[in-house]
C-alpha cells in the first residue's frame, strides 16, 4: 500500500479543479458586509479624523476645496487651549473617570456574584431570576432613564424609602456636589491643601479632580451598575458553564472549601471571561451618551457632562466640529490605552518560584513513602 | 506567502473600490455653495420647506396654517416640519447642503451658523424692516449685518399667586417696585410650604438682578460680567437665598419656575410669557396676576428672548421665503400666533391691540422698553453655561469668584 500525502491546496494555483473561484464566492459573500461597514463606519471615521485635523466649519463638505488642514490645532484647543474648552474638557474628563472607576468594578462583580447565585444548581426557579437579572439589559437605556429621573427626584420614591429609615435624601439630579468633597466636608474640611487648590490639570484644579463623581453622577453609575449587570451575568454564566464539574470535584477531594474553590479553581479559568467584561465595561462607560442627552443634559453645574456628550455639544450646538471631532479621537486613544493596559494586567503569567515551591512534593518524602510501598 | 498576498491585495483593493464608490456617493450630497454672495436672492420654481422646533401642538398647528393659507394665496408650495431637536437637525442640513428654506434660529446660534456661511442676511430687504423693535433687531444682527426677522419675543415678569397674595394680607398696592418692597413680601409670604420668590438656577433669570443693579454681561462688545453692579446683584440673590425667602426651582423639587409656581411651592415667580400656557393647561386652579419686575439700584431692568425665521443661504428659492417671512410677521398674523401660543409679536404696529386683546399680561409688553438681551456673539452660549453651572452653587459660593471666570471666559470668547 502506498501512501501519498494529500496535494497541498495553494490559493494561488486554484485554475483548476473542484474549488476553482472559492476566493471569488468568499469575497462575493463577504462584499455585502464589508461595503456596509466601509459605507457606515470606517468611511465615517476616517472624515471624522479628517475634520478634527481641519478648520471645518459645518457647512458643505468637509472634503471641499475651502477646508484647510490646521494640525494639531484642535488637539491643543481642548487639552492646552486654557479656555472654556480646554476646562470643559478637562471637567467631562473627571466626571468620565470616576464614573468608570466605579462602575466597571461594581458591575463585574455584582454580575460575576448574579452569575454564581443562578448557577447553583439547586436554586428553584432560576429562569425566573436569570430573565429577572437580564430584563434591564433589554430594556432602553432611555426608557431607564426616565424612569431613573422619576425614581430620584427630591420627592421620589428613592428619597421617601430614604427617609423610612430617618435619611433626609439628597436631591440627586440637582445636586453638584461631589461625594468626596462631601465626605470630606463631614469631617470639617471644606477645602483642599494648597498644593492641590494651586495646581491645575486641563483648567481644573487637582482638588477639584478629587471631587468624587456628584451626587448626580452616582444616581447616573447606579443606573449603568443595574442595567449592565444583566449582560455581564450572562457572559459569565455561559464561561461558568463552561468549567468541567470534574475540576470541581478534584478540589473537592483535595480539601478545597468553596470559597478556595472559587478563587483558586473557578475565576482563573474565568479569566478570559472577565477579560471580555471588562474591556467591554470601559468602553461602554467610557463612552456614554444617551443617558446623559436624555437626562441632564451635564447638569448640574456640568457634574454628568462627559466627553463624548461634550464631543456632540461642541459640534452640533457649538459649531466647533474640529473640536468635538477631536474629542472623539482623543477618547479613542484613552479607550484604546485602557483596553491594552487591562490586557497586560490580565496577562497569563508564568507560575513564580514561591508559588511552584508550594506544589512541590518533598524528594525525602516521597522516597521514604515509595519505599514503604516498596515493603 | 502567495496565499496571503493575494488575499491582501484583494482586500485592499475591495476596500480601495468601497472607499471611492462612497466618497463620490458623498460628494454628489455634499454641493458646495448655493447662496449667493452680493446679496442678491435665488429664486426657481422650488417649494419651501419650514423647519420649526415647536412648543407643542397649538404652536404646531398654528403655524401649519398660517403656512398653508400663504402657500393657497402664492402658489407656491410650502411644509412644515416639525424638529425634535433642531440645533442638531440644522447643523445635519447645512453639513449636507439641503438645509430647509426656513427655520427657527435661536440668538444662541445665530452667530455660529452666519460665522460658517449657512445664513443668508435678508432683514434689510423686509417690507416691514422699520415695524419691528430695534431691540430685537439688534438681538439678530452680527457684525453689523441685519440677518433675520424676528418672529416673535417674550421677556420676564413677576408672576404672582393671587391667593397666596391675599393670605399673607397683601393689596394691590404691595406689589414691589423696589428691592426693599421684594424683600418685604418675598417674607411676608414665605411660609413652611412655599417660598416667596423661585426661579430657575441660571442666568436667563439671575441676569433680571443683574439688569437691575444697572450691570449686565457685554456692554458695547466689550465684556463687563465683573463689574460692581454685577457682585451687588448676586450678593443680593445669595442673601435671599441664605435667608429662604428667595430658592431656586429646583432646590424645592421641580424643574422650573412654571413647575414651582403651579404647584404652589413658590408664591411668586419671575418667568416670561410661555408660563401663561403651562398654567392654563397643566394648573387651571392657580389664579395669578402678571407684574413688572421691580426696579433695583439701576432701575428697571429685565431680559428678552426671542427667536427669528432663519433663511439658508442654500436655499434655492430665498424670494419666495423672504414673502413668506414677510407674511408671517405682520401684524395681522403675529396677532393670531399670539392668541394660539403666547409670546408677544415683535412689531410695533401690533403692540396697541395686543394691550387690548391682553389687559392682564400688559406688564410682559411693558418690560421691552427697558429689556437687555443675553449676550449673541459665537461662544457666548458656552460661556453663559458655564456661569450657569456656577450660579447653581450660589449661595455655597462667592459671587466676586463667579463673575471674574465669567469676565474672563468672555474675554476669551468676544476676543
């Protein structure tokens, strides 16, 4: 018998034979999709790098013979300007980072823990809880929103559960205050150290960065906390699912109690998982809009003004296209700095020394015992 | 590999032929031009398209058919459209070049869309030029160019609860003319479940104070937001704040002064004309009377806002826009658009019988003679949201601090 390898299929000799023109009717397929995203999207995007670079002002094409190229002059407008721009900027910049610092922790754990609890195989009724959990997510973030303004208005149902339990609620959507000022204020101290009032960072002064997010913005991150969770529950639910019961089993046998379990066994193989969860939590939260076009609008006192509202405004309200183009692109590159620094962190990292010393079985022992065996 | 390259030069090149076919698609949309220069109008066979951002249902309707009986008298075809969201909805039309012909433009925004072309300037060529009030003419000239007709104008009066008025013993002959007087009453008829005075938290109602002071923003181009009339107004604000005779709207849970008067939680408002809608259909219980603002250390002072009927400068049929225009602000017309929806006409020959046809809001017309307008230069909007971002924190804050970044900030803008 004689064998002979299969003939090595080579895209460019495809003259002949059963998968002539396969590359073709690939294309063919794939023109659809890829014109429609060339069309929408990266058509858009590149026009819309071309207007942050350019003196565009609004009317006409942007393409046309009369829009000059300015450089970086936009860039420098929003971040060195030293105007209401650049303090704008700054401002929606502080807002944006305390509404990410808090949500996207808070959200992929209370899923993470939403995905565990409707995992459990022996709790009753859990396709009541898991549509429960994922109903928000299905519903519109402006319909939530709406809802949201109701539920924390100064007379609203938020504030009357409040005082039930003797707390003068705050009156959330109206209030600037930021909760770390405040905190701060309980203590007695009103206003920062010299070194942080003196010092300023894009116009706004590093006591004022230390704000916190106000109380506007925390009704704005409990919102984005209950209405993300549900997504975020299903994606860890289908990795969880995904974790053999024999791994289980074997740390069971091994002496794990649950919560070694969980951390040991559990969330390292739901690694990718969470690495999805929360590149997709930054850019959802970096990038939120609609909630603020249909709530506040950035007030009060521009506490839920966040770049990519600021991006709109400037351009449709403002007719500074170069500048709220700008503002995207800058907003781009801090998504794209988080999502590769999250991606380092979560690196697989080799096992280190002190950690292989703990799984090493003593030589001497295993000698002793071998020869007991050996008996 | 061989493989590889093909693929990748398909790619590309597939990516190459989407591109251009786009951007031509694009730059067939896109015509650059349209309006004329030397100030001469088009003119064709076109429709005229309205695009109007509207206050509800009456003010829908009753431009509709103001729109169609002139479109039944020319000949020419016209509709109207209705934005929800017209700063946006504008900015789209004058990007792609097919604005509509007509539209509602805002003082805010006059300067931004004449800075890039968008407005044709037709107010020196109106029939009825001389018949509109210079206060509102200067309000849409930019750079000594008279750009629109104003279509309309409303400016801001004390509103006041009648019952409330009479509870806390008050006559006719309270009503406050002066600060002192405000202060009076304000706390005569501040009480555990309303406030004397409320108004909203920014400075389309502050800048009243300011007026009054004998201040104001931009004097002459020149920016004056810091000067000593400004801090006294503020001071005085924030005294009356502090005190609780005086809050802002929203620090007594509504979301503007109609809201707060209409459910009683302020005996006393200042508003402009739009509050006589919201209390006849949303608070028909609640009897007020309309009263002139009282005159502070500079005199009487108030502000106005009105909005005019922008024409694009691609339009393809301005002539007949500008008769359109010049239909819909006569006398006659702006008479039936204030018994539909409110605001007051913004010509002077209509002002006799609206007094008559409006004893009751007379004070509303009185305030024009001696009304200041918020500041129209490009990026002055920006600049009055972020003072208004400031006055929120008011009566936490210091009002020389407030108006010195908003001095400076105006610097920055009038250049």
């Amino acid at each position: 018998m004689s064998v002979t390898a299969p003939p090595a299929r080579r895209a460019g000799s495809s003259g002949k034979g059963i998968r002539r023109g396969e590359a073709a009717a690939g294309w063919l397929f794939t023109a659809p999709a890829l014109i429609i995203l060339g069309v929408f999207l990266l058509v858009p995007v590149l026009m819309a790098l071309w207007v942050s670079f350019s003196d565009w002002s609004g009317r006409g094409s942007p393409l046309s013979s009369d829009v000059s190229f300015v450089g970086l002059d936009n860039y420098a407008a929003v971040t060195t300007g030293g105007g209401l721009a650049e303090r704008d900027f700054g401002i929606s910049l502080r807002n944006n980072a305390w509404y990410v610092l808090l949500v996207v922790p808070l959200q992929t754990a209370l899923s993470l823990v939403l995905a565990l609890l409707v995992n459990r195989a022996i709790l009753r009724g859990r396709g009541f809880f898991r549509t429960a959990f994922y109903f928000p997510s299905v519903t519109s973030s402006v319909a939530i929103t709406v809802l949201w303004l109701f539920l924390f208005s100064t007379s609203g149902v938020v504030n009357d559960v409040l005082s039930w339990i003797g707390i003068n609620g705050p009156n959330w959507f109206n209030d600037p205050s930021g909760v770390i000022h405040n905190a701060l204020a309980s203590f007695g101290i009103q206003s920062g150290p010299e070194t942080l009032t003196a010092n300023s960072f894009l116009g706004l002064s590093f006591w004022d960065w230390l704000a916190g997010p106000s109380v506007a913005m925390s009704a704005f991150i409990f919102m984005a906390i209950f209405t993300t969770s549900g997504t975020f529950m299903l994606l860890f639910l289908a990795g969880l699912q995904n974790v053999s019961p024999d791994i289980q089993e074997a740390a069971m046998i091994d002496g794990a109690n649950a919560w070694q379990r969980f951390w040991y066994v559990t969330l390292p193989q739901l690694r990718p998982v969470v690495f999805t969860v929360v590149t997709l939590g930054l850019i959802g939260c970096w990038q939120v809009f609609d909630q603020i076009y249909t709530g506040t609008q950035g007030a009060p006192g521009k506490t839920t003004l966040t770049p990519a509202f600021l991006s709109y405004q400037s351009a449709f309200i403002s007719q500074q296209w170069g500048e709220g183009a700008a503002i995207a692109f800058i907003l781009f590159v801090i998504i794209v700095a988080f999502t590769v620094l999250q991606r380092w962190v979560l690196r697989e990292r080799k096992v280190s020394r002190r950690r292989i010393r703990q799984y090493q079985v003593n030589p001497a022992i295993v000698a002793s015992s071998s020869a007991e065996a050996g008996r | 590999m061989a493989r590889h390259h093909i693929r990748t030069a398909v790619g590309a090149g597939a990516l190459g032929v989407v591109a251009a076919l786009t951007l031509s698609a694009c730059g067939s949309g896109f015509s650059d031009g349209g309006g004329t220069a030397d100030g001469e109008l088009t003119s064709s066979e076109d429709g005229i398209t309205v695009l109007i951002g509207s206050s509800g249902d009456a003010e829908t309707t009753a431009v509709e058919e103001a729109v169609a009986a002139w479109s039944a008298d020319s000949g020419i075809e016209a509709s109207v459209q209705v934005a929800n969201d017209l700063a946006q909805q504008l900015s789209q039309g004058f990007a792609a070049g097919t604005p509509a012909d007509l539209f509602y433009l805002s003082t805010d925004a006059i300067a931004g869309f004449a800075a890039n072309g968008s407005l044709q300037a037709y107010g020196d060529m109106l029939a009825n030029k001389d018949d509109f009030y210079p206060s509102l003419v200067e309000n849409f000239t930019v750079d000594d160019t008279f750009y629109c007709a104003p279509k309309d104008f409303s400016t801001l009066a004390l509103i006041i609860n009648t019952a409330m008025w009479e509870e806390a013993g008050l006559t006719d002959a309270d009503i406050p003319t002066t600060w002192e007087e405000l202060d009076a009453v304000a706390a005569q008829l501040t009480t555990a479940d309303h406030v004397g005075l409320a108004f909203g938290a920014e400075y389309q109602r502050i800048g009243t104070f300011m007026a009054q002071a004998g201040g104001g923003l931009v004097e002459d181009g020149q920016a004056v937001a810091d000067s000593p009339e400004n801090v006294e107004a503020l001071d005085y604000v924030k005294g009356h704040l502090d005190d609780g005779t005086f809050a802002y709207a929203a620090d007594i849970g509504t979301g503007w002064g109609g809201e707060a008067f209409g459910t009683q939680k302020a005996a006393m408002v200042i508003e402009g004309n739009w509050i006589t809608g919201a209390m006849s259909n949303d608070y028909p219980d609640v009897d007020y009377v309309v009263a002139q603002l009282p005159a502070g250390p500079g005199g009487q002072g108030t502000l106005q806002f009105t909005n005019c009927w922008g024409m694009a400068a691609d339009s393809p049929n301005q002539q007949a826009a500008l008769s359109l225009v010049e239909y819909l602000t006569s006398t006659e017309q702006q008479l039936a658009f204030s018994a539909a929806f409110g605001p007051m006409p913004s010509i002077q020959s209509a002002a006799d019988q609206w007094r008559s046809d409006n004893p009751e809001l007379v004070a509303f017309l009185d305030g024009a003679d001696y009304a200041q307008f918020p500041p129209n230069q490009q990026g002055a909007s920006d600049v009055i949201a972020d003072f208004n971002a400031q006055l929120e924190g008011l009566s936490s804050g210091d009002s020389q601090t407030i108006l010195d970044s908003v001095q400076s900030n105006l610097e920055a803008t009038l250049g």
